[in-house]
C-alpha cells in the first residue's frame, strides 16, 4: 500500500513593513510638526510668566499679528522645501509687490482692486521664471533665486526712486478702491483689540496646504519630487511642473503678504521685506521641514512662525533689547536642526 502523501506546509504569512503593528509614541514622533508645538507651548508658558500683557487679548492679537505676516510665505516656503528647492527672492518680494501695486495705483491711476490683480499675476510671472530656470538649466535654486533677489532688490531702489523721486510710495489711502481692499486684506476685526486680517488669511493658507498635502494627489507629488525627484519621474509625476508650480505659489504668498503690509500702512518702501527670506526658512526649518527635501507640514511652519512671532512681541513686552530676536533665531533654527534629525530618524527607522 503507497504511502499517504503529507499535505504541503502552509504558506507562511507575509507581512506589509508599511502595515506593521508601530507604536502611538513612535507615531507621534514621526510627525514633522511635534518639535515646534512643543517649542510653542514653552516659548507661550515662559512669556506668560515673565510679563503681565503677553497672555492678554491685546497681547495676542499683536504676536498673531507678527505670526500671520511671517507664516503666509513661511507656508508657501514650506510646501517649497518639502518639493527639495529653496526661494531667497520671497523676502524681497513682499517689498516688490507693494511697490508694484503703489505705483500702479498712484501714478497710473489704477484702480486698487485692478492693480492688486496684476501685482499678484506678476508675481507669479516671477515666480514662472524661477522655476523655469531651475528645472531647465539644473542650476541650484539657492543661485538661482539669489540672482532674482538681486535683481528684484535692484529694481525696487531703481525704479521706484526713478518714477517717485525717493523708495517710498505713498497715499495709498486716498486712491480708488483702497476702503474696500484695506478691509478684505489690511484691515481688522474684533474691536477693540483689534486683531489683523491677516490672521484669517494664515488660517486659511494652512489649512489649504495642509488638505494639499494630506488629501490632494499633487501633495502626494509634492513629498515623492522632495524625496527623490528621478524616482517620482519614472512613476509617472510631472517633476518640472510641480516644481514651476511650487516656485509659483511662493511668490504668490510673498507678493500677497506685500500687498496686505502695504494696505495697513498706506505706503511701502524699497527695503521692505529684505531679509525676511531667511525668518520664512527658519519657520519652516523649525516647523520640521527638511533641508534635504521630501519631509515636513504646512502645519509645522505656521507653528515655527508662531514661535517667531511670540519670540519677537515677547521680547519687547519684557522690556529687553529687541536685538536679542536675532539670537533667539539662531538658537532656535539650530535646535530645530538638531530634533529634526531625531525625528528624521524615528521616521526612517524604527518599529516598537
């Protein structure tokens, strides 16, 4: 009688890396933006203790203020450095859209709303342009848009003292249109504390990034061109556009920025924005953005820009040196270095 055959061993199970058991603490270690909350809730506490006006309504609304200005570009020049590429033009291109839009209200007689459009396709030609040149001569955005800051800061001192006589443009305030635009991007709310507009555009500017980068498809090509743009190329992802497109919205967001500091004040400068490239990169380096690309949130450089703007009015409501914020931003983008790297490799590695 023929021996039974012993039936096959069952297949053994294959388990997804990506569907493994991972823990609630190395989960919210991987997320980009824990640094900064964590940086917030200090920086909030430590003022709150050592003045008296810092946690008031009125105090609020000023380093809010100061945040919203800070953390609309820093969104933009975040979901930039997530896609692997810097912008060193967007400080200069706050001043240059206020420029634009005086001039074109001021001198040629446009009405506010119709000048306000085209600062703003401007800018975005602008920003075309960068991405353009970055994508096709694979040259480094950071030279790239160097040259851009340089020539758009060269122009707003040349032109602007050519047509007015100095590198100011004034009387905003009694062009046609400027009431209804002051309201919508300059003015107010909630008297008598007075807090900005700007505000709820921040608001709205995060919260759109954050469904981009969480829902939308193209947020999906943002992280993949950051993380390895060859790789994204052979699945199929439009590189260059999403990169032009990125390049776009950064000076978009700079531009309108400009726009809403020139409606406060009813005037604009030459110098306005200069510098402030670097406080947008600091905010989304300290949000957890990588300088290596593919990593970070929109979410993360409002937090960064949150923890500047509570830095800065904290400094004065203690009755310090302003000059000390300078300080404070090099110790705090250099601890952001330090914990991303953590973070970094708590995303990369481990399962507990």
């Amino acid at each position: 009688m023929a021996a039974t055959a012993s039936p096959p061993p069952a297949p053994a199970s294959v388990v997804d890396d990506r569907l493994a058991n991972v823990s609630f603490t190395t989960k919210l270690l991987r997320r980009p933006e824990l640094g900064a909350l964590i940086g917030a809730v200090a920086v909030a506490l430590f003022f709150a203790v050592t003045t008296t006006q810092f946690m008031t309504l009125d105090g609020i609304s000023n380093w809010t203020d100061v945040a919203s200005t800070i953390g609309i570009p820093a969104v933009a020049v975040a979901l930039l450095m997530i896609g692997g590429e810097f912008d060193l033009s967007a400080g200069v291109m706050t001043g240059s859209a206020g420029l634009l839009m005086g001039i074109l209200a001021t001198k040629l007689g446009l009405n506010m709303w119709l000048a306000i459009v085209l600062t703003l396709a401007a800018a975005m030609g602008i920003g075309f342009i960068n991405g353009y040149m970055v994508v096709k001569t694979k040259l480094p955005s950071f030279i790239v848009t160097l040259a851009t800051f340089f020539i758009l800061q060269g122009v707003n001192l040349g032109v602007t003292k050519a047509i007015t006589g100095t590198v100011l443009v004034t009387g905003l305030a009694g062009e046609p249109g400027y009431t209804s635009t002051n309201k919508v991007f300059g003015g107010s709310f909630w008297s008598p504390h007075d807090f900005r507009v700007t505000v709820l555009w921040w608001i709205a500017v995060t919260a759109l990034a954050t469904w981009v980068l969480a829902r939308a498809r193209v947020g999906n090509w943002i992280f993949g061109v950051g993380g390895d743009a060859n790789a994204a190329r052979n699945v199929g992802v439009p590189v260059e556009r999403v990169k032009v497109g990125l390049f776009m919205f950064t000076a978009f967001a700079s531009a309108l920025t400009g726009i809403m500091i020139a409606l406060r004040l009813g005037s604009t400068q030459a110098s306005q924005g200069v510098g402030e490239e670097f406080t947008y990169i600091i905010a989304a380096v300290v949000g957890g953005c990588l300088l290596t690309g593919g990593f970070g949130s929109a979410i993360g450089a409002t937090l960064g820009a949150l923890i500047v703007g509570m830095a800065f009015i904290g400094i004065q409501f203690s009755g310090w040196n302003t000059d000390w914020r300078f300080l404070f931003l090099g110790v705090i983008l250099l601890a952001a270095v330090l914990i991303n790297n953590l973070v970094r490799r708590s995303a990369e590695g481990a399962r507990r």
